[in-house]
C-alpha cells in the first residue's frame, strides 16, 4: 500500500517546513496542484503517479478510454407553478375556505 500513495515522511518533505495538516494539504492543492484528499486524522494522501506526472512537469495524461457524456436537455422553469404560487395558491392545490355553521 505504500507504493500507491506517498507516504507520511514524503509529504513533510514536500511540505517542509510546514508540520501542521491543514497547512501540509492546503500547500498540496493550492501551490503544487495536486489532487489531495485526507485521512480522519487530517493527514494528506497523494496518489505517487500524480505527485510524480505533476512534479516532473509532464502534462496531465488523456483517459485511456473516453467517457461519452450524455446529452441532458436544459431544465426550463415551471412557469405555471410559479403562476399559481404567486396567485396564493398552494403547491399541492388550491384550498377551499369552508364557513363555519
């Protein structure tokens, strides 16, 4: 499991002389462009093959197989719900005022 992700001695070397996480996975993100998540204790993982494409200077690499995208149709606003609400009627239909006897 070590050879996948960089391990805690290389990330301080990395981030030296930051020593606080926060500070190690900010400086990861924001100054070295490396995609960073975070263990529960605050700590970084980096992928090694990332932080080494991205320190070497090598562009990012293209996905071996593309994934299509799917066509989604805009999203058009409800003209007639907002119609209705706006008149005070109520989302699941107007309500009757019934007179007491």
């Amino acid at each position: 499991m070590s050879d996948l992700f960089l391990t805690d001695a290389e990330i301080d070397a990395l981030c030296a002389p930051l020593r606080q996480p926060a500070a190690q996975v900010r400086y990861l993100r924001d100054v070295l462009k490396l995609a960073v998540a975070t263990k529960p204790n605050g700590r970084a993982v980096v992928v090694r093959s990332h932080a080494e494409a991205a320190l070497s200077g090598l562009p990012p690499s293209a996905p071996s197989t593309p994934v299509e995208k799917a066509e989604v149709p805009a999203a058009r606003p409800n003209v007639e719900g907002f119609m209705t609400l706006i008149q005070g009627g109520k989302k699941n239909g107007a309500t009757q005022k019934k007179q007491s006897a």
